[in-house]
C-alpha cells in the first residue's frame, strides 16, 4: 500500500477545487476535511488491519481494546489467536446472561471472547499466567497532522478520499450561500435549492460512494491461517 504525504496530496485536492493557492479553501479546513474523510472510509469500507499482543497473569479476563480500533459495536476485532492453532470464536453475550460457568477458570468452558463492555474484551476462560494472546482488529488510519504526515490507503481509494475532501470544504461555503440566498426577491432566488455549491457538494460526495461500491471490502477473516482452529 503506497503512501503519499499530506502536502502532496493536498496539492491535488486544492487543484481540483481550482484553488492552488488556498485562498478559497484553506489548509486548516482541507486538514479537518481529510481527517474526517479518512475517519469514515475506515469505518465504513477499508480500515487498517492491525494487531496487539495482551498477556495473562491468571486471574485477569477482561482487558482493554486499543484506542484506535473501530468502534462499531466491535466490529473492529476480527480474529482472536489463542495459542499454537487454537483462535477463538466470539460468543454472543448480553447483560444478564449466565455463563456455563459459576466462575470464570484458566480451563472454564466454552472458550471464546466477548466484545463487553464497550472498549474492552474479556475471555470466557481466563489467560494463564504469562499466556500470550493476539487480537487482531480493523483500526482507524493515523490522524493527519501537517504536510509530512502520510496517507497509506489503498491507491484506488485516494480518488474517493479526494472527492471526500472536496464535499466537505464546499459546505461552508454552500451554507453561505443560503444563506444570502434568503434575502434574494423570488424571482431572483428561484428553487429553494437552487445553490450549485450544494450541488457541486453533492456530486463529489456521490463520486466518492460510486467508487467505494466499486470495491470490495476487504474480507479480514481470511487474512488468518487456514488451519487454524476455532473453539467454542
């Protein structure tokens, strides 16, 4: 996955909005609106496929996922290793719900993960003492800062984000424009939606789903090993 910086990549944008000098449209509001743009792309289509180790020490069960995993209802995680060839399956659990199990054991039955409470995972069967294990999860892409900053996603999508960007600088200048638009005499303000900034807004937006459907979203499930086993 090749990467580009931000000043590189703003450069396009701006060129697209024929604004080079970002006179029109900043580089505060274009850095808010790649951010945002990179944010929803990771949630919605293609996020960074990432990993991280947590050790047990015998009585923990419950531990915290990293800050940058997608949030929705977990959807982030998407493979548990236990150990050797052993990856866990994750267990439907809702408050209230009894386990099998009186008590939670190093050797409690079944043996999965839950996504509960909200930013955590806890094992059914509690992780031996310097047990290691690895969740791999789908994670937001780092947070553009300045024009050194990189962007690493997939080069098919930097279309989409560009076109992301774009929507989303016009807005301002969009509201703006209803703005005035309610002072015009009738004749002069014609449609109520009649503001091609809205429009123009609207088409980059409409771009950036078209190409989105025109990909698959990557499948993470498969990116384990085919002989691995899952327990339940």
């Amino acid at each position: 996955m090749a990467s580009v910086t931000w000043a590189t990549f703003k450069a396009q944008i701006a060129r697209k909005l024929d604004d080079a000098s970002y006179r029109t449209y900043s580089e505060t509001l274009l850095l808010d609106a790649v951010n945002d743009a990179l944010e929803a792309f990771a949630a919605a289509h293609t996020g960074v496929a990432s990993d991280f180790d947590l050790t047990g020490d015998g009585t923990t069960y419950e531990f915290d996922l990293p800050g940058d995993i997608i949030e929705e209802e977990g959807a982030g995680v998407y493979a548990v290793h236990w150990e050797e060839n052993t990856w866990l399956a994750r267990l439907e659990y809702w408050p209230g719900k009894a386990w099998p199990n009186s008590t939670r054991s190093t050797s409690s039955k079944p043996l999965g993960y839950i996504l509960w409470p909200q930013g955590k995972i806890s094992f059914s069967r509690i992780p031996t003492a310097s047990q290691a294990v690895t969740v791999h999860y789908v994670a937001y892409y780092a947070e553009v800062e300045n024009d050194s900053s990189t962007i690493s996603v997939p080069r098919w999508a930097r279309s989409a984000i560009k076109h992301y960007v774009c929507a989303e600088a016009l807005e301002p200048g969009s509201a703006k424009a209803s703005k005035l638009g309610q002072y015009k005499s009738k004749r002069e303000s014609g449609d109520p939606e009649d503001n091609p900034l809205l429009r123009l807004a609207e088409h980059y937006m409409k771009r950036y789903y078209e190409i989105l459907a025109a990909h698959q979203p990557p499948q993470y499930t498969k990116l384990q090993p085919h002989e691995s086993r899952y327990y339940k």
